[in-house]
C-alpha cells in the first residue's frame, strides 16, 4: 500500500510547523503533502492532492476549518485542532473525527494517530461530516455570542484610485471580488474598480456567511446568485441577480451547490 497522506491547515506558522515536526515522530510514514495558512488554499489542496487525512484548524481566514471539513467530507478523514475544548468536543465524542487541543501534547497525538492508522487499515469509508460540522458551527456561533462577540472586526469600506478619481464601495454594494494579480477587481452592480489589496487580504475581513468563496481566485456574495447551472461535464456556473457577468465554480467548491 502507498504510504497514507495528510495536509495540515492552520494560520499560524508556529502550531503548523510543530504538529508537522510531531507527526514525523509519531507516524514515520504519514507523508505530509500540503501545509495551509488559510481555508481556501487547504480546499484547493484536497482537490488537488485528495489526501487521506486532513488536520484542520478551526478558526482560520476566509474559510474555517469547518467549512473545509464540508468539503472533505466523504473524501478524506479529518482531526480538528483548536485551542477551544468546547468548540470540537462534540466532534470527538461522534467518533467520525477527532481533535487536537493546542498545544498539542505527544501523548494525545499519539491517541489520534492509532486511531487514524486503524481506521485507514480497516479501509474504512472517510466519514459524511456535514450534519457533525453544522452542530459543530452553531456551538461555535453560541460561544461567540455569549461571549460578546469575538470575531475579527469586518471589513466596510474599500477605496480604488481610478485616474483622479478615489471610488469609495460599501462592502454592502459589493457582488464579488475577482483577484487579478497583485489588485482585486471589486464589482457592485452599476460600477467596477481594482483596488491593491490581495484577495487573501480581504477575505479575512469579510463575514464567510455572506461572502462565498468559489472559486480561488473569486469571493461572491451569496444572496446575489441567481442560479447555479450544472453542464453535462459537471462544471458550474453561477448567474447572479443584478449583473449580467457568469462566474465559474471551480471543483473544490462545487460542495456549496450540492442540492439540500
């Protein structure tokens, strides 16, 4: 058998750098084919390399470990990483992942690994994760909102120079943004304009819940889709409500589409 594959997605350097050095003492084998600092380049990740295990930080810019938990699910195994007891106890007790509590200790790593190594020996199914990551995304939201709210302060505001001119957009006028190498194309549905700002960048200001992300280099505003359309080759394509321009939906997040 080839020898079992992870990603790791966390934000930080220094938690991603030692569960990398952790996992070469525990688990020779495992061979990490990706390393993430944010959701969207881990769901690129698992399309590109659909590994057979996916250590996930919860909290993470642009997209959550949750919601790439969404779209690993069926594909690859998942352990949570957190520094939040409560926010991944749910997920251990349904025992179709498991997680780690930062700073992760040897010993728990060592729990995890055994468990992982024994359901990839028993050739067992990746588990369906999407009820377990919805129960899992409303004690996150209880435990902000009891806590007063302890999300990254959000994005309003975006300014473009155009000639003279400095175009100021509300990011509630705003239908996607469209990365166009080092500017973002910022689009609403009377005006358009580059700003030089990445779209990493602006991803972390943004609310995930209003903002999808679907493609890596395209963010859309969710209740600005009109339809999306499946063609024979399984592609998408999104048209949107007050904009006559047809985004593409790339395979890592056709997930967002699947009919409920």
């Amino acid at each position: 058998m080839p020898p079992p594959t992870a990603l790791i997605a966390d934000d930080e350097d220094l938690p991603r750098a030692e569960l990398r050095r952790m996992l070469a003492t525990a688990w020779p084998a495992l061979r990490i084919v990706a390393e993430c600092e944010h959701g969207p380049a881990a769901v690129e990740a698992l399309d590109e390399h659909a590994p057979d295990i996916a250590f996930l930080d919860i909290r993470m810019p642009g997209l959550s470990g949750l919601d790439v938990a969404r779209a690993a699910s069926g594909r690859c195994h998942a352990v949570f990483t957190t520094a939040y007891d409560s926010h991944a106890i749910e997920a251990f007790n349904a025992g179709a992942v498991d997680y780690l509590l930062k700073p992760v200790r040897a010993d728990r790593l060592a729990q995890t690994v055994q468990r992982l190594q024994t359901r990839l020996q028993a050739q067992a199914a990746a588990p369906d994760l999407g009820q377990l990551v919805e129960q899992l995304s409303a004690q996150l939201q209880q435990r902000q909102a009891g806590s007063g709210g302890t999300a990254a302060p959000r994005l309003r505001w975006l300014s473009a120079s155009v000639g003279d001119v400095i175009k100021m957009f509300g990011i509630d006028e705003v239908l996607f943004f469209q990365s166009d190498e080092k500017y973002t194309r910022v689009v609403t549905a009377s005006d358009e304009a580059h700003v030089r700002k990445p779209l990493k960048e602006i991803a972390e200001g943004l609310d995930p819940d209003v903002f999808w992300q679907i493609h890596r280099g395209v963010i859309v505003r969710a209740n600005g889709i009109a339809r999306a359309q499946r063609d024979d080759t399984g592609r998408i394509t999104l048209q949107l409500r007050q904009h006559a321009e047809r985004l593409q939906v790339s395979q890592a997040y056709a997930w967002r589409f699947k009919p409920m």
